[in-house]
C-alpha cells in the first residue's frame, strides 16, 4: 500500500501543518514528563531504596528487592496498554493521554511524601510497590496515545517522514532520562545523611509541577483525524479480543522491542547500582547516563528520518547488531574505573546501539495495526516488549551478579540475548515503511528479503 504523495493539495493546509507540530511537541514533553517520573523511581531505588525500604536485609538482597519493586511497574505496563487501549480505541487518543499524565503525576508526587519503614513498617515496601503500580499502569497507556496522536496526524500531512515525526515521542524517553538523571545528581551531591532522609524525595515532589506544565500542554491539541473518522463505525468486538484474535503482529512487536528495553535498563538503573558498587561515584555514574541521553536526543531523529529513506528493518537490526557487538566491551569498560571509560560505555551502548533500535518503534508499531485497534495493538506489542526487556532484567543481572560472584559476563549475555530477540523477529517482519494508516495492513510476511524491501 503506497501513501498517498505528501505534496498533495489536500495535504498542505496550513492549520494541518500547525496542529500536527503541535500535536508532536506535547507528546514529546509530555512523554518527557512521565518518563522522568517512571525513571526517578528506578534511578532512586539503584541509589537507597533497598535501605529505605528493606533494612536489615543482605545489601545485595536489597537491591534485589527493590529492583523487584522497580519490575511491578513493568508488570503493570502492559495492563495499562489494554485499559487505556480499549478507552483510546473506543473514546479517544486525547482524553487517554490526559488522564494517564494525571494518573502518573500524582503516584509519583505520592512516593515523594511517602514514609519508609523505619516510620509504618511492613506498609511502607506495600505502599511503593501499589504507587510503583499505578505508575506502571499510566505510562503503558501513555506511549501509545502520545505516539498515535502524531503519527495519525502526519499521515494528513507528512505520510512519507512518519518515522521522523514520531520521534517526536521517543525523545521523550531520552529527555525524560536527562530530566531525571539531572535532578538526581543535583540532590545525590548532598551529605549521604541529608539524601538519605530528605533528599531523595525532591525529585518526585517536582512531578506536581511537571504534571500542571504537561496538562497545559495537552489540553490544547485537537484529537486524531484518522479516530474521529472511525469513531462513527467502532469494532464489534473489544479491540483486546480483535488484536488477540490474530497474535501474530503484537507477538512480533513485543519481539522488535526487547532489545531496545533491555540495553535500556541494563545501561541506566542497573548499570546506576552496578557502577556504584564498582567504587564510581553517584554524580560520575548520573553524569554517564546524562550525557548517553544527550547523545540519544541527536542519533534518534536522524535515526529515524533514515528509516523513513531505507525502511524501519535495517535501522532497528543495525541497532541490534551494534548492541550485541558491544556487550562485552561496554562492561569491560565500566570495570576498567575509568571515569572516561564509563561514559564512553553509555554513550556506545545506550546513547548509540540503543537508540538505533529505539528510534523507528512508533512509526514502526503504529503501522502494524489498523485504526479501530491501533492504541490497543501497538500499547500491547511496546509494553510487553517493556515488560520481558526492562522489566526483569536489573532484577535477573543483580541476581547473576550476585551468584557469580560480581563477574559481569551474565550481564553482558543478557545485553547479546534482548538483541539477538530483536535482530530475528525483526528480520522476520515485512516493511512497513510504505503501509497506509487508514487501512488495514496486510500479515506480515514470513520471509522478508534482507534488504527490507517488502515483497
């Protein structure tokens, strides 16, 4: 299916254009602000939450544990994509946006104020664990409203660079990175004494304030085109039951995504702890992980306006190679204790190999499903990815950690594992590059060429 030329007529209106620059950045800030709160948890539980929240247990079991609080988020996420999916397919992209910005805000500024145990005891671990919950849920509806709400606008105006006007969204991970990182090392520098008590909860006290910023924003953007047309004609069925009818596709997504979330997690909350306990210092590890999301703002749009000239398969595989190719050598860096070293590290793996396999995912995801069930579809694929590549995945690397004695070759197998997921189902997957929005796509081929043309 070819789009139709983007230098149509019809699809030069001037308030088109604007709307559909407006659409991208509220959803690029607005992700940005929700992914800095979904990241402030993890980067506070690598720094002092085992302590805070599990005293008296082993160090390493403390990590361990409240890495398993950080994994309850991710096990939520995919929830989220089928609760705001349903809503999103059925009520609307705008409205799921603005209730899951609320949802994450206010569980964030929540842990913030939270006690710890030393306070209530046994009800604060219980308490995280149900605010990390809510966290989880609103940010697997999130990334799909954010990222439908312009890819479905592009497709009026600028059908043939989706793939650059989604990255619109995912620079908010990135920028949500910096954001977070870059609060946490401001407050990381005090006194250990003064973090540990008060200090760490500034971060998720400034989410009230993001929150108001982030619904001013999106109060003002006009709802898809492509869902007011099909909202008159909704599918008989709920959109779960009509995705899940055919697995296929969200089976494919989830695959095309598990080695961007598992480099992601492994580079940035994990490696946060793992650095730490290798004799680096928290403003060092932060300083890595901020400069690796700068690098990240620049390769992801020009990522992803190369998927839009040579197709979204070779870019994410050439990702994937390139993380598979540098899991070794990234941790072998970390465990020179060179400061340099270290963020070089982040830099090749994440700011790099993570963001090539990261940057075509919304345009990529979005194309695999037709309107009546693309928030459902592409929230399902994305979050599941979430859940089996950075959900688990700190909790599983300190636990190998841990048995094996701090070696880091169980990490760096679990970085080749997510990549090499990614680098064969992707190859499995047709070109979507060509789809168009307003139809139905056709099931993927099972045998696609390697150049990624489709057949």
């Amino acid at each position: 299916m070819q789009p139709s030329p983007s230098s149509s007529p019809a699809r030069q209106n001037p308030e088109d254009q604007r709307q559909l620059r407006r659409v991208a950045l509220s959803s690029m800030l607005g992700t940005a602000i929700e992914f800095y709160d979904f990241l402030v948890y993890g980067t506070v539980a690598a720094l002092v939450f085992g302590s805070l929240f599990f005293p008296g247990a082993d160090p390493a079991v403390g990590t361990i544990a409240a890495f398993g609080t950080f994994a309850a988020g991710y096990v939520a996420r995919p929830l989220g994509g089928i609760l705001f999916g349903h809503f999103g397919d059925r009520i609307g992209r705008k409205s799921m946006m603005l209730l899951t910005m609320t949802l994450m805000g206010v569980a964030s500024f929540l842990i913030g104020v939270l006690p710890t145990y030393d306070a209530i005891g046994v009800w604060a671990p219980i308490l995280l664990v149900s605010l990390r919950v809510v966290q989880g849920l609103a940010i697997g509806g999130e990334w799909g409203g954010a990222t439908l709400m312009v890819v479905e606008h592009a497709e009026r105006t600028q059908s043939s660079r989706r793939g650059l006007w989604s990255s619109a969204t995912q620079l908010g991970a990135p920028l949500g990175s910096v954001l977070s990182a870059g609060v946490v090392t401001l407050v990381a520098a005090l006194p250990d004494d003064d973090f540990r008590s008060w200090g760490w909860r500034v971060p998720f006290l400034l989410s009230i304030a993001l929150l108001a910023v982030g619904l001013f924003v999106r109060l003002k953007v006009a709802e898809s085109p492509l869902f007011a047309r099909t909202k008159r004609e909704p599918a008989a069925r709920p959109p779960v039951v009509e995705v899940l009818r055919r697995p296929a596709p969200v089976l494919r997504a989830a695959g095309i995504g598990i080695g961007a979330f598992t480099a992601q997690s492994l580079l940035t909350s994990f490696m946060i702890s793992y650095a730490v306990g290798q004799g680096y210092s928290r403003p060092q590890v932060l300083t890595g992980v901020v400069l690796a999301s700068c690098t990240a703002l620049l390769v992801l749009p020009a990522a992803s306006a190369l998927s839009d000239r040579i197709g979204r398969r070779p870019v994410v595989l050439a990702g994937a190679v390139a993380s598979a190719a540098l899991a070794f050598p990234v941790l072998a860096l970390v465990n020179s204790g060179s400061p340099g070293l270290l963020i070089l590290a982040l830099v090749l793996g994440h700011g790099i190999a993570q963001s090539l396999m990261y940057a075509p995912l919304g345009a990529l995801l979005s194309e695999m499903f037709g309107t009546r069930v693309r928030y459902t579809g592409a929230s399902l694929g994305y979050q599941g990815a979430t859940l089996i590549g950075a959900g688990f995945s700190p909790l599983i690397a300190s636990s190998l950690l841990a048995s094996s004695g701090g070696d880091s070759t169980p990490v760096s197998l679990l970085l080749c594992g997510g990549a090499a997921i990614t680098a064969l189902t992707v190859w499995r997957t047709r070109e979507t590059r060509t789809n168009t929005l307003d139809e139905t796509p056709a099931p993927a081929a099972p045998a696609p060429s390697p150049e990624g043309t489709p057949r």
